[in-house]
C-alpha cells in the first residue's frame, strides 16, 4: 500500500464518519424549550432528543447544566 492509498482510504474514512455525525444531527433541534414536549420527545428517542443531549450538555465544575432562558433569545434569533 502506498502513501497515497493509504491517504485515500483515511480521507474516505474520516468522511464516512462525518456524515454519520451530520444524520445524527441534522433533524435535532437545538434545545427543546417546552418541558412537556422535551419530556415527550426524551423518552421517544431515549436521550437523544436535541442537539445538545447528543454532543453532551455544558457543564461547570463537572455538573451538567441546562441552557439557561437568556439563551432562549439566542437560539431564537
């Protein structure tokens, strides 16, 4: 195998992998707002409900922490 197969079949790999990523998420909206319908939809999809549940919430100081509603604004503009 030469460098250049070699560097094709990663670059293969790599975009294989980036598209699965990108179906993941491509219908996930970013946060859901209404508690009910994140509720709903949590348990529909096990877990995976938003974008943030797939790539993990934010955390400070090891604690996993929601959006906060000023955000609300920033999601919505």
């Amino acid at each position: 195998m030469t460098f250049k197969d070699l560097k094709k079949r990663v670059a293969s790999e790599v975009t294989t992998q980036e598209s699965k990523i990108f179906e993941r998420l491509s219908d996930k909206p970013f946060w859901i707002w209404d508690t009910k319908e994140y509720k709903q939809e949590d348990i529909r999809t096990e877990g995976k409900c938003c974008f943030n549940h797939l790539i993990s919430l934010p955390t400070k100081n090891g604690e996993e922490k929601p959006l906060f509603d000023y955000e609300n604004l920033l999601d919505s503009s």
